[in-house]
C-alpha cells in the first residue's frame, strides 16, 4: 500500500478518537516519499513489516536492531513501549508529552489509553528526521509571525497548570522534539529579524530552527549559558550547526539552533539517535564513549566520524556536560543509504544522574579526566599526541569562558560557578 499524498483524506481528529490499530510508515527525503512497511499492534505486542518494495531500495534505516528483511519482526515489551528504537526516536517526550497528555484530558482522552502507535500518528509528517506515519493526526500549525516572549510566557503558564487554550499551539510548534525544556520548531529569515512557525514547509527566504524556553529548573541565564558553549565548541573544533541568541524580555535570551534534519528547500536527512539505533535507554545510562566510538565506525564505516565522536567526548568531560546520555548524540543518513555523525546538540554546563557523567569514559562515571581520555583515544585510532592536541584545543577554547559569559549577560555568580568547575 503506497502511503497517502492528501493529508486531508486520512485525518482522524482527536476529539472523535479511534485507536490506531495499523501505522504505515515511509521515508519523505523531500521528494516523493518512499513507502518502507507497517506497524501494528496485537496482543499488547508491536510488530513491524518491510514492504517487499522497500527491500529493493537497500536502504537500512536501522541497521542493528532492524534489519532489513523479509518477514514480521517484534521487539522487547518492555522497552521504548515494545516500539523499534528508529521509531522511538520520532515520539516526543518530556515538554511534547506534557503538551500531548494534557491536550489529551481537555478533549476528554486519558493519555494512558492513547498507545504508541496512536502518537506516532499524532507526529505524522511533523516528525525529526525524514520518517513519516500516517494515519497523519498531526497538529496544523498556525501561519503569521511568533513572538518568542509571548510563547515563553505561555510555556511558564502550562508548566505551573494554567492556560489550557493554548496546549494547541505550542503543541503544534513543538514537532517531535525530546527533552525536558520546552521548545518550539520556528522558521527564521536571513537577518533573523522576523520568526514564523517551523514545523510544515516554510516559504522562501526561512530556514528552520529549534528555540529552547527556560523550565522551572533553569535560571534566568539558561539560554546564555548554552548560547556560550555553542561558541566555545565550534572553537574546540566541533561541527555545530549555527546557534543564535535571541533577545527575551525576562531573561538573557532564548537559545536558538538551526536544524540538522532539513535541508534547503523542503530537503530532509533521516536522523537516528544512539538510544534508538543501539536500542539503550537514555534513562538508564549505560553506555561508554567506547561504545559510541565502535558503533559510529560499524555504522559510518569512516574513520574520520569516529574521530569525531572522540572530540565530543574530550568537550563533554572538560566543558562538564554531564547530561551526555544517548539521546544526545544522532546520526544522520542521506537518500542513497550514507550514514554520518550529527552536529554536536545540547552541550551546556550540567549534571548526569547522581552528579556523574552519563556517559561513561573508558569505565568513569563519576570523575572522568584527562587521563581516561588519552585511554578512549585508542577506540578511535587517535594517537597520544592527536589526542593530546584535541584536548589542548578543547582546554583553550573553554579558556574563554568568563569573557563570553560577561559579553552575553550571564550573571557574576553562574560565571564564577561554572569557571570554577570547569577549571578556567
């Protein structure tokens, strides 16, 4: 069965609720989509099937835990909700599924009877990556300029339980977007003078982004502090997609990030996650950089990718990004089946589980240094002194810190803290 065209024709609105029982799922690179197989739920079981089709493309869209084959292949019950991680990867969670649940009990719905194959219907077309679902249940966004202040107020509100007529919007902005901090999906001009909503095709002169909002959690200088590691990472060497400080009116600005999944001119890349692709819950750490070193080779198979995995490393344990957990490091795989390592994402100054490194480093959680990273770069064939001068490069670059840090209004207090931590 081919996948649908007119988005109107299979539409089921959530207030008139049906579970979905089937999933048809297909690769949109921005061209015509590519049908790749279905989802179906029985038994309190997923099951997924390859479209023969499909098979013909070659394209591995999950090489270690979903092969490419003939024939019904099921998963493990008990994680990701019993869903293939490729598919784990398009659901929203932490905002996007306080957004979801709670727009959910307003329309009646208890989140608790809505499965995941009815949320993947909810993400759609909407989805990171280039995986689409359809049935497409998927929020219309609303078209005119955004004013990120306002949509920051009407984050603070649905977080402390109020503003119940606006979970819609944010919720249509929001795309399929993970973490705790809420966001929204934007489309940006050139001179970044103007924002309009990001999630459906946007029209000329507009590239996409993603905007974080601070949550309860987060001081006023949130968005500053990554706004400034960003900075600090490009000049340590990492690929970055291009970062932005947009002005607010209550704190030092919102932190803004191009997006690595589109391309110009409706183009997508499909992204996968290391959680998804290795099938490890990002919310029980268990994985060592070694781990991500070995798979980006295996997945890659270029040396060079690998080699940046181990500079992510070197900025991750120096910078004391400690929230380094496997939904924090993608993979991106073009039309003709070609894997990379994903822009550097979510680098900010943070605390892992119990205050270690989620990630760990050679074995280390709970203090890993210097020396544990001149171990780690033998896993990507670095030598001591290319390790050393990685590290050197990292060590200078985060030597700017209290300069960027006064230069974009981060407070006296959080530039001490963090220097200090940081040993800068």
């Amino acid at each position: 069965m081919p996948i649908a065209q007119e988005k109107g024709q299979i539409r089921k609105m959530l207030d008139k609720f049906t579970p979905v029982q089937v999933l048809n799922i297909a690769l949109d690179f921005g061209e015509d989509p590519i049908y790749v197989g279905r989802l179906a739920s029985k038994g309190g079981r997923i099951y997924f099937e390859y479209d023969a089709g499909f098979i013909k493309h070659k394209l591995e869209i999950s090489p270690f835990n979903l092969p490419l084959k003939f024939g019904v292949q099921s998963f493990d019950p008990t994680l990701f909700e019993g869903l293939p991680g490729v598919c784990n990867d398009s659901l929203p969670d932490g905002w996007g599924r306080l957004l979801l649940d709670r727009s959910l009990r307003a329309k009646g719905i208890m989140p608790d009877g809505f499965s995941v194959l009815d949320r993947l219907a909810h993400v759609g077309h909407t989805g990171m990556g280039a995986l689409i679902y359809e049935p497409d249940c998927s929020e219309g966004a609303e078209h005119g300029t955004i004013n990120l202040d306002l949509l920051a107020e009407q984050s603070r509100q649905i977080i402390a339980g109020n503003s119940e007529e606006v979970f819609q919007k944010l919720l249509a902005l929001n795309g399929s977007s993970a973490g705790a901090r809420p966001k929204a999906m934007i489309g940006v001009n050139k001179d970044k003078s103007n924002i309009i909503q990001g999630i459906q095709d946007l029209k000329p002169g507009y590239s996409p982004w993603l905007v974080k909002f601070s949550n309860n959690l987060d001081g006023r200088d949130a968005g500053a502090i990554e706004y400034v590691y960003s900075l600090m990472a490009r000049e340590a060497g990492l690929e970055i997609m291009d970062t932005h400080l947009f002005t607010a009116e209550k704190s030092t600005g919102y932190f803004a990030t191009k997006r690595f999944d589109r391309l110009a001119r409706g183009k997508r890349m499909h992204m996968h996650t290391a959680s998804g692709l290795l099938h490890s819950d990002f919310r029980v750490p268990a994985l060592d950089y070694q781990d991500l070193i070995k798979a980006t080779m295996v997945l890659t198979r270029d040396i060079r990718e690998a080699q940046k995995m181990y500079g992510l490393a070197v900025f991750n344990v120096l910078s004391h990004n400690r929230d380094d957990h496997a939904k924090n490091f993608s993979f991106l795989m073009n039309k003709a089946g070609k894997w990379r390592l994903a822009p550097a994402y979510d680098l900010t100054f943070s605390s892992g589980p119990g205050g270690e490194q989620s990630t760990l480093v050679m074995g280390e959680g709970k203090d890993p240094g210097v020396k544990h990273l001149l171990k780690l770069a033998k896993t990507a064939d670095l030598s001591k002194t290319k390790a050393q001068h990685n590290i050197d490069k990292a060590m200078a670059a985060l030597a700017g810190w209290s300069a960027l840090a006064k230069a974009h209004g981060i407070s006296k207090a959080n530039i001490k803290r963090i220097g200090g931590v940081i040993g800068v």
